[in-house]
C-alpha cells in the first residue's frame, strides 16, 4: 500500500465564511505546496466548485473528493461525498430543493460566488448556504448512500454544528463511513469521553476556510491507488486498506 497524505475538508470562495482567496487554483497551489495527494472540497450546501477543482488539481496529479458539508435540520454538519459528477449533480439538485430561500445579506456573510479558472465570477448565489436544509441527519445519510456516496459526521468533537452538540449523542443507527475530528483534539484524547467509538474510523481534517489552513491537518489514507473507491475501502479498512490519524 502507499501512503497518501489528505485533508478532505476544505471550503472555497463559494462558502459565506470561506476567504476571497479561496479560488479553485489557490487551492489546488496550495494543497501542492503542502504535499497533500488527496483533498476534498466541502463547501456549506453546495457542490459547484467540486468539479473545476478537480480538473485544476489533476493536472497536479492531486485526486479530489467532490461533495459539500452539508447542515442538516438539527444543524449538525456532515461531509458528503459523490463517486463521479452525476450523481454530484443529483445531490445539488437535492440541496436546492431543501435549501430555505433565505436571502444572503452580503454585509454579514460576504459573498458567495462561483468562479472559473482565470478567477471570474460565473455565478453569484442568492440564498444563504450555510443555514440548515429541510432534510434530517438520517434522510441526508440515506441520500448520500442512495447515490453510492461517502457520509461522514464532521468534527464531532466540537460544541456547536456537530452531531454530538446538536442531540448529545451519536444515533446508534446512524450508517456513517467515518467520523471526522477538528485539530483540536486527538483520536486518543477524544475517545476518552466516548470509548464506544474507538473501534470506529476517524479522519481528521483541516475545516480550512483560509488559504494558510490548508492541510494544517490531514490524515493518512494507506490505499492502492487514489480513487473514489480506495479511499471508500480504506474507512472501511476493507483488503488491506486503511487510515491513520498521524
């Protein structure tokens, strides 16, 4: 197996608390300054940069997770990933049904945009992303893997828009393929107050929404070659697959 260094958790320009110099090819420059091979573009209920990115960052020889962390009704967030672009578009039309339309106010929020590869903006994005949709943690994780989808609870460890915050506990039927923990804790330190979990898979992940965030966490994915499906078989660490916290 080779060792491949990822952080799956980064927001773009399109993300209201994401910085201006989150564009598709900061991104991608950075992520190559940091050595990551992998990365996953997570913005707050929205999918658009997933694909730009991930044409960006081939090139760079970078494997990208397209999806978006997406709120759900009791305001836990959740990553949310997709095998190939179709059924990444049948996710967004999923989330633009959900979506309340609450109009953005830019003097709080700042702007959400899409852009294209020379930075022009190709799209602004009226409704606020970062509420939560009309979907619960359970209808959310049934459409993930509906679509052949990853559903992994973001940073659970911390005291607000996190599973445990948001219900105090994990649901035990809650069908997850990891859970993700924040940089401000460790596996060892965080299963201490949840020893339940310790057999679960974790990742842990940068949540960067600053260009300098990049890859100031990540987690080591231990895999054949970089693909949906190796990285799908290593949080299940299925045929030698697997992944570490380093």
């Amino acid at each position: 197996m080779i060792a491949y260094k990822a952080d799956l958790h980064i927001h773009t320009v399109i993300s209201p608390c994401g910085d201006l110099e989150m564009s598709p090819c900061n991104i991608v420059a950075k992520a190559k300054e940091k050595g990551l091979s992998i990365i996953g573009i997570a913005d707050h209920n929205c999918t658009k940069h997933g694909p730009l990115i991930s044409s960006l960052a081939a090139k760079e020889d970078i494997y990208v997770l397209m999806g978006a962390e997406v709120t759900t009704k009791e305001e836990a967030h959740c990553l949310c990933f997709f095998p190939n672009g179709e059924t990444l578009s049948i996710f967004q039309s999923f989330l633009d049904e959900k979506l309340p339309p609450l109009p953005l106010d830019t003097k709080h929020f700042g702007f959400q945009v899409v852009v294209n590869e020379q930075e022009e903006i190709v799209e602004e994005l009226p409704y606020l992303l970062i509420t939560a949709i009309d979907a619960s943690i359970e209808q959310v994780e049934q459409k993930v893997h509906e679509l052949d989808g990853l559903f992994i609870p973001a940073h659970i460890n911390k005291n607000k828009f996190s599973v445990i915050s948001q219900l105090g506990f994990i649901p035990f039927d809650l069908n997850y393929d990891a859970l993700e923990i924040s940089p401000h804790t460790t596996k060892p330190k965080f299963c201490l107050t949840l020893p339940l979990l310790e057999q679960k898979t974790f990742i842990q992940c940068s949540d960067a929404h600053l260009i300098d965030g990049i890859g100031c966490a990540y987690t080591n994915f231990y895999i054949e070659n970089k693909s949906f499906d190796e990285i799908k078989m290593a949080l299940h660490n299925q045929q030698g697959r697997y992944v570490e916290i380093p």
